[in-house]
C-alpha cells in the first residue's frame, strides 16, 4: 500500500515457515478483495463515486505496492504468530464487513485492517505478544497509526473479540474448504443461493453463518446467542482485561 515500507529496518527475522492458516487467509481476503474492487469500480462508474464507502481510518494514501498474501508473510516473519492468530483475525476481518454493511473491504484499506486483526488476534491468543511499535514497524505505520488502527477496530468489533471454540472450528474448517476448492479448481457459482455450513443441532453458531458464492463466509454478528450458562458467547465481558 502507498505508504506502507518494505524494510523492516532493523528488525530480526525468525527462520520460522508460514503456517497453512496464514496462506489460507491470503487467498480467503483476495477473493474477498478482487469482488469488491470490482464493485468499487462499478458503483464509481455508474453513480460518480458516490455509493459504496470504503472504511476510511483504515485507507492508505496510496494504491498497495505489496499483495495481502506477501503482506501476511511479511508480518509472519518478523511476529512470528501463532496460527490461530490468523483465523482469528479472518474472523474480524468478517465481522467488520458485517457490521459496517456499505463499507467494502478492499485494496485500498485491506493492509491496514489485517494489521489491526492481527496484532488484536495476537493480544487475545498469546500470553506472550509484541507490542503496538512493534506491529507498526512490521506493518510499515507509525506508532500513532497503529493505535488509531487498533482503537478503530475495536470500536468496530464493539470489543467483542473473543470467539467460541466452535466458531473458531466453523472458520477454519470453511478456509480449509476453500483452499482445497481451489486446488481441484471448483468453479464459483454466482447464481448459487447462499449456503449455510452444517454444523450440530444445538450449536447456536452454526445458525448463524452462511457461506456465500463468492467464496466468503458470513457470521450473523447481529444477534447474540445465550451460551448454556444463559449469558452470552461473545460478550465484551468475556474479552481479556487488556481490552475490558
């Protein structure tokens, strides 16, 4: 992205491989990516830009220089993150589409709103997490835009960033799905009816997530399902007391 740097200046580079998660992330958010550009350019064409709003905190100043897939490498390098980070991630990626339903998720702010998914995926996961100079050294932003960043997507995400083992499961089971759809070269079907992802019969989650032709899964964030206990699955209340 325009300003995003391509030297980490001086950061170390743990020897660690790119784990599966990270690359079926990358392809997930470029499909997603690819659609909505091609909206983009469409309502630009048909209403003179005025219709469908990116998310602006997240906009750089300039066209992206670095794909979303080398972008996730990039930041694997230096964080070395655990894979869940980046399903997790994926996950707020959704849910901030969700909850913002005329912003589109593409090229002009993808970079900037996985880098917050990330370094909050990392906040609630690991015990042991790099700090905001950090991720804003690895992203190729400052310190005060990371922070912005993160105040915005917590905002977004209304500070419920806690997931269900078994919505966590759901995610990564349909970016598993996706991956190996690409690898037998399965055809999209444009006009196919959304279709939900099977799950158990009491599994309130699974009620509430469509997969969509493009290749997107959706979460109905809209409503809160009661947990057994009576209260809810993802409640800020459940988040860390580093975002209580």
């Amino acid at each position: 992205m325009g300003d995003v740097a391509v030297a980490a200046g001086g950061l170390s580079s743990p020897p660690t491989p790119p784990p599966p998660e990270l690359g079926m992330v990358a392809r997930a958010v470029e499909l997603l990516v690819a659609r909505n550009d091609a909206l983009l350019l469409l309502d630009a064409e048909q209403s003179s830009g005025e219709g469908i709003t990116g998310m602006v905190a997240f906009e750089g100043t300039g066209p992206p220089r670095i794909g979303v897939a080398q972008y996730l490498e990039r930041v694997h390098r230096y964080a070395a993150l655990e894979p869940e980070c980046y399903v997790v991630a994926y996950a707020y990626v959704d849910r901030a589409a969700h909850r913002r339903p005329a912003a589109a998720v593409a090229s002009k702010n993808v970079h900037r709103l996985l880098l917050a998914c990330l370094l909050v995926a990392s906040k609630v996961l690991d015990d042991f997490h790099h700090d905001n100079a950090f991720f804003a050294r690895v992203g190729g932003v400052s310190n005060a835009e990371m922070n912005k960043l993160e105040l915005e997507l917590l905002g977004v995400l209304d500070f419920e960033v806690m997931l269900s083992r078994r919505l966590y499961d759901l995610y990564r089971a349909h970016l598993h799905k996706q991956q190996a759809d690409d690898h037998h070269d399965t055809p999209n079907k444009p006009d196919q009816e959304p279709s939900r992802v099977d799950g158990g019969e009491e599994d309130h989650d699974d009620d509430r997530i469509t997969r969509l032709p493009e290749g997107v899964l959706r979460y109905d964030w809209s409503q809160q399902a009661p947990a057994a206990n009576g209260g809810r699955r993802h409640s800020s209340s459940q988040a860390p007391s580093r975002y209580s």
